[in-house]
C-alpha cells in the first residue's frame, strides 16, 4: 500500500474471479435444484430451459462449483484455519451483526464469521456431491442409500443456501464496503482498520 493511495489492495483478480465463479455455479446449481425439489418451485425451470434441460444440466452445475471450490479451497485453505481468537469471536458473532463490536478479537484477512463459513460450505459441498452421485445413477445404488440421498441432498442444499444468504447479506447491506472489495479488489484504509485491523497492520508494514 502507498502511502500517497487511499485504496489498500483487498483480493487480487484471480481471487476475485475464482470467487464469482463459485458464486455463479453455486446459484445455478441452487436455483435448478429447488425447481426439481419442489413442485411449488418448478417455475424455476423455465428460467432455465424448461424441465429436461434443467434435470440434465443440474448435476453438471454442482459439477463445476465443486471445481471451482476447490480451486478457491486451495488458495485460502491456511487463512481460513480458525485460532483461539476467531472461537471467541464467533462466540461473541451477535455483537458483529448488530456492529456493536467492541471486545471482539481482532479479525485478520478474514474474520471467523468467514472463516466459519467457509469450512461449513466446504463440509456441505461433500455431502452434497455424495448424495449427488447417488442421485445421479440410482439404478445402481443399493435402495437404502438412495433413499438416504433423497433425505440428505435437499437438507444440506437448503443449509447450505441459507450459510449464502447471511453472507450476501452481510456482505451488502451489513458491511457495504466488502462488496466493493470482491468487485473492484481494493478498500478505504480506514474500512481495512476497522474490519480487519491485523491483516491491515501486516499490508500497511509491507
């Protein structure tokens, strides 16, 4: 970071892109699978070439976020390893959603609602693709796990839609300013201070 430049560097155009892709395979992989799940939300279907396309091409959709995740994965794995600082903060997690931050733990790149966040996704996206495999050729699957699939597929989809909820939620409209750093790749040094102050220490001392 330059002293004379008011943007601190956030996420790097590769890490920006790895992200958006996740983003975008998880939401296709997502929307096509309410539309089979529930009949109430086959309207879905049509946003994405009618039923047979969406049976068809849904699998693939996991496919290519389960990819792309572990690309991102790769990248980020050791920064999102959770210390004794991010336990407490996630114990304290309420103050940070209501911005009362005080006596929270100093956050790093990431802080632990992030790094939470991130191994739950993780942890969901293996379950998702083994029950997806089964689902996916259940004529050769024994019945008792087929029908485990059936049970565990759409309730891991559905906690794992709800982990994306909160974090677009807190990415926008909680924390505006963390949008702009996975879009355009830099922060205001003093968001940096206030959100990630011992990443932003490590950056300002480069």
């Amino acid at each position: 970071m330059s002293p004379n430049n008011p943007q601190v560097n956030r996420f790097s155009l590769a890490e920006r892109v790895t992200h958006w892709l996740v983003a975008l395979s998880f939401l296709y992989a997502a929307l096509t699978g309410l539309a089979l799940w529930s009949p109430r939300l086959y309207w879905l279907a049509t946003m994405f070439g009618g039923g047979t396309t969406v049976r068809g091409w849904h699998p693939w959709g996991g496919v290519a976020f389960a990819a792309f995740f572990a690309v991102m994965f790769r990248r980020w794995r050791r920064q999102m390893a959770l210390d004794g600082d991010d336990r407490r903060w996630l114990r304290l997690a309420h103050r940070y959603a209501v911005h009362e931050e005080a006596g929270l733990p100093e956050a790093g790149r990431f802080n632990a609602g992030q790094k939470a966040l991130f191994w739950m996704q993780g942890t969901a996206l293996l379950l998702l693709v083994a029950s997806g495999v089964v689902l996916w050729w259940p004529e050769a699957m024994p019945r008792a796990l087929r029908l485990a699939a059936v049970l565990l597929h759409p309730v891991v989809a559905v906690v794992s839609i709800a982990g994306l909820i909160v974090h677009i939620y807190m990415g926008t409209a909680a924390v505006p300013e963390a949008f702009r750093g996975m879009i355009q790749g830099w922060v205001r040094p003093g968001w940096a201070a206030s959100h990630h102050p011992k990443w932003y220490r490590e950056v300002r001392g480069r």
